[in-house]
C-alpha cells in the first residue's frame, strides 16, 4: 500500500516552515539582552530625573549606555547651532583619547554637519571606503587616521525639526547591526526629551520668576510709607547731629571731644540708611536663585526692622521667641525675605481689617524632630474661613479688595524649591497661623 502523502508531509511541513523555534539558550540570550537594555534605559531616565536643570550629566550617561550596549568604542553628541554643529559630550578610547580631540564646532555642510542634518540614521560599515574618504575629506581622513572604522549617525528629532545627533564608532572593521542602530535611535529620542523638558523647565522658571519680581513690587509698594520713614529718620538724626557739631565747634575753645561723638553719630545714621536702600533694593531686584548659608534669625530679624513702621502704624506689638541653638540652612536669602515679608504683612494687614484698636503678631523659630528648621507666624486676626486652610495658597485667590492673590501661592513655590513646605492653620480662639520648615544644612564629613 502506498502512502506517499503521509510520507512526504512530514518532509513538506520542514521544508515551508517560514522559521525554526528558537533554542533555549537564544531564548535566554535574548532576554538577557532586553534586560540590559531596560537597566540601560532606567539609568538614562534615572538622570534625567535627578538633573532635571544640567543636561551634561545626561548626556554623559546617553553616551555611556549607548556604546556599552551597541559594543562600541566611542560616540559624540551634537547640538545643531546658527555658527555650527557644537559638540556637548563625547566619549572616546583611552588609547584615542590621548592624542585625539573631536572638534568643538564643525560647519553645517561639513562631514559631520551633513550626517547630523540627515532626516533618518547613516550608517557607514566601513569609513575608509567610503566615498567621503575617497573625495578625501579632511575630516573623514582624520577620523580613519584616529582608527574609526565602523560609524552610524542617528538624528535628534523634536517637533519633526532636526536638532542634533548621537554617533557612535567602532575602531575595528564591524558594522553595526539594525537592532543595535534601532538602539542608538531610542537613545537619541531620549536625549530630545532631556532638552525637551530642560527648556520647558527653563520657562516655567522664568514665569516663575516674573511671577515672584511682580509680588515683590507690590508688596514693597505696600510699604512705601514705611520705608520713607525708615529712610528719613536716619537722615534727620544725621542732620540733627550735623547741626550740633557746628554748635560745639562755635565754642571757644572748640569741643573738639563731643564733635568726635557727634561725627561717630552721624557716621552711624549713613550706615543705617544704606543699609535701609540695601535691604530695599535687594527685596525689588530680579535676580536668579542665589543660594548661601543662612542664619534664619538674621533673615527674620532684617524683615521685622522693614516692617516695624508699618506694625507701629496699624498698633501692631510684634513678639518674637526665637531659638538660639538652630542650625544654619542653604537658601537665597532674598527669596526667604520675601516669604517673611508676605506672611508679616499679611498677618498685620488681618488684624488691621479687623479694625481692632490692637493686635499682637508672634514670630517663632525652633527645631522640629526631622532636623529642619520650623517658623512660625501667628497673629490674632479674624482667622481662616472654614475650608481655606488649603485655598488661600492658590493662584489669584485673595480676600483683599486690592490684592493679587499671589503672594502666598509664590511663597509656598519658594518654601517648596528650598525643599520645605508651606502650610496654615486656625489659631484659637482666634487668629491664623503660618509655618514653613526648610531642611538644615548638611555638615560636610570630617
């Protein structure tokens, strides 16, 4: 009996089959390799979350991933710029990089400049066969004389616009593989989502900081009064004094001894009114964050001395209680000015609308359990509303009939970026209470 289609079938399937299962130990290659490419991807987006403002240490890591993984021996990272293709980071052999150097910025119709401009990867599996060796192009010709062999250029796309690009190198004859380009692709693509999110952070600074200029205008023109009697009274003790030296001169013999005094005192007003100008001029600057070491009783006391003719005004007592023994922290010390300035004025302005005949602010500093240091500022006002505990930090809500609603909401914003937090609660059996805590400084190890 014959059976030549249950014989051949077998023979049949084999030969049609469009590909063979893989083994077990390419199954495992395989995942290993997916593995390391998902450890290789978390270490990139690892740095890009912990340096969210400086794109060197980013880049750095793109480039280390991206030759670690694709087996190569080298790799640059171009920015396109309106002078040229700048470089921003690169990694290069030990052996290359003792007498080698990429350029720091090439021109656009350059070697590197053309395969950085190119809409899709160039590969190139041998560079010196290639026809830009061949026309001997001086870059091409350094690069083969450095040792490149195998090279591929992947763009840097944002907003379908060509903005830079990831290359890397081999300095042996072995072309790179699809899977490996492909790799190289997604590294670019995260490099323009590093610069992506580095501008956008960049502007939402800058509003920030316009937000936080404007807020600080208009709580110093709140306290206009308040420092044209600040300003003046220096200035009339100096004249006074002024006045009284000549009287002591006119003497015969002259009082030489007491003009002494008098000019010691008239030394003292100036210094006093500079430094009344200082503490202005350095409240209304525009300034980036600056930060230094900080003596946060020194910051409160320079604010309440700015606020005291306005406290004396609307018969304000101010009662501090502030601890002797706190550590210093790392902040700008005008931003933090800023913060006090709002919550003294607005708890002086609370008590004011209350139209009571006084008022009592009390402002305290301490230690908390964490370590960080806790300020307190409390006054006997008509208090929160029900509900508002978490409302009056937001964006334009106010309840004065000229505010702008955001001088808290721009001091929770300042409190946040030193690292602390910002928060309001009821006083009994009346009155409101703002506290913000900021993170010590670290004491750097012996």
């Amino acid at each position: 009996m014959k059976r030549p289609a249950r014989t051949k079938a077998p023979a049949d399937r084999a030969t049609t089959s469009p590909s063979r299962l893989p083994s077990r130990a390419e199954l495992q290659e395989q995942i290993s390799e997916l593995v390391t490419q998902q450890a290789a991807i978390s270490e990139v987006l690892r740095a890009i979350a912990s340096s969210p403002g400086d794109l060197q240490p980013i880049f750095a890591t793109i480039l280390d991933e991206a030759t670690r993984l694709c087996r190569a021996d080298g790799g640059t990272l171009r920015l396109i710029e309106v002078e040229g293709v700048r470089l921003v980071a690169q990694k290069l052999s030990p052996a290359l990089e003792q007498w080698y150097s990429p350029p720091k910025v090439v021109n656009h119709d350059s070697y590197v400049g053309r395969n950085v401009a190119s809409r899709s990867p160039v590969h190139i599996p041998n560079l010196s066969a290639s026809e830009f060796y061949r026309r001997g192009d001086p870059t091409v010709v350094t690069l083969v004389r450095a040792g490149m062999q195998s090279t591929v250029f992947v763009p840097m796309l944002r907003n379908d616009r060509v903005i830079g690009a990831l290359a890397i190198w081999r300095e042996r004859l072995e072309p790179f593989g699809d899977k490996q380009i492909e790799l190289v692709a997604d590294f670019a693509a995260q490099a323009a989502i590093a610069l992506e999110i580095t501008r956008r952070e960049r502007q939402l600074r800058e509003v920030q900081m316009e937000l936080a200029h404007a807020n600080r205008l208009a709580a110093t023109g709140q306290l206009t009064a308040c420092i044209a009697h600040d300003v003046k009274q220096p200035i009339t003790a100096a004249v006074a004094s002024a006045q009284a030296a000549l009287h002591f001169l006119r003497h015969k013999p002259p009082e030489l001894g007491k003009v002494r005094q008098v000019l010691d005192a008239i030394v003292e007003s100036g210094h006093r009114a500079g430094d009344v100008i200082d503490g202005i001029r350095a409240l209304v600057k525009k300034a980036p964050l600056q930060k230094e070491r900080l003596d946060i009783r020194a910051t409160i006391h320079a604010v309440i001395e700015l606020t005291h003719s306005e406290a004396v005004k609307n018969c304000v007592s101010v009662q501090t209680d502030l601890a002797q023994d706190l550590p210093l922290i790392e902040g700008d010390r005008v931003q933090l000015q800023q913060v006090m300035l709002n919550l003294i004025v607005n708890g002086i302005e609370a008590m004011a609308a209350a139209a009571e005949t006084s008022g009592e602010l009390s402002i305290a500093s301490r230690r908390d359990g964490s370590g960080a240091v806790c300020v307190a500022v409390a006054d006997t006002g008509p208090g929160l509303a029900a509900g508002a505990r978490e409302q009056v930090f937001a964006a334009f809500y106010t309840t004065k009939p000229t505010g702008l609603g955001l001088g808290l909401s721009i001091c929770r914003s300042i409190v946040e970026t030193h690292g602390g937090r910002l928060w309001a609660t009821s006083c009994e059996p009346r009155g409101a209470l703002f506290q913000f805590e900021i993170p010590a400084r670290q004491r750097a190890a012996p």
